[in-house]
C-alpha cells in the first residue's frame, strides 16, 4: 500500500536510531531534523517507504532512506534493513588551498 506510514518517532525508536521512544520524540521535536526537505518540529510526522530522512547525531550529519516500515522494535540486524545510509557531500571551501598547491 502506497499510502502506509508511520509516525516519526516511531520509526526512529524502531529502527534503533533513538534508545528510547521519548529521545525520539525530543530529536523529531528539536526541530533540526529533515524529512524529505522538509524542517519537522512534531513527532507525529508520517515517514513511508521512500522517505529520506536528514538529521545531526553525535557531530555528524546522518541521511537514511527509508526503505520498509518496521513492525516491531527488533534487534538490531533487523532494524538495520529498514533503512538505507545516504552518502552527504559536504562542499569544498571557496578559499581552501588545492591539495599540492
């Protein structure tokens, strides 16, 4: 079904990206994470599958696509085939030094 989702938080507990359901709501609530483009501040947001999903954890910047919604909060091989890590290019600075310059 296309139109199947989940809420944010949720997803971010059952995919083992948060401990806990309250720390997934207080990422999804903090107001710097991303879906789709998209700034979230509620965490009753719907994620469905296809979703990307942009957020900051422990000093990096993490990017997933949601590739199935979970069922259950399983172990973590489980929860691992949720998602996909997106790769996040981080641009050059204009006034950096070219490498062997």
């Amino acid at each position: 079904m296309a139109d199947e989702s989940i809420r944010l938080d949720r997803f971010l507990w059952f995919a083992r990206i948060a401990k806990t359901r309250s720390a997934a709501q207080a990422m999804a609530e903090k107001g710097t994470l991303r879906l789709d483009g998209r700034r979230i501040e509620r965490s009753a947001a719907p994620v469905r599958i296809g979703s990307v999903i942009v957020f900051p954890l422990h000093g990096k910047v993490r990017a997933l696509r949601v590739e199935a919604l979970p069922r259950r909060r399983g172990p973590p091989d489980e929860a691992a085939t949720l998602y996909t890590p997106l790769e996040i290019h981080t641009p050059k600075p204009v006034d950096a030094p070219e490498p062997g310059a």
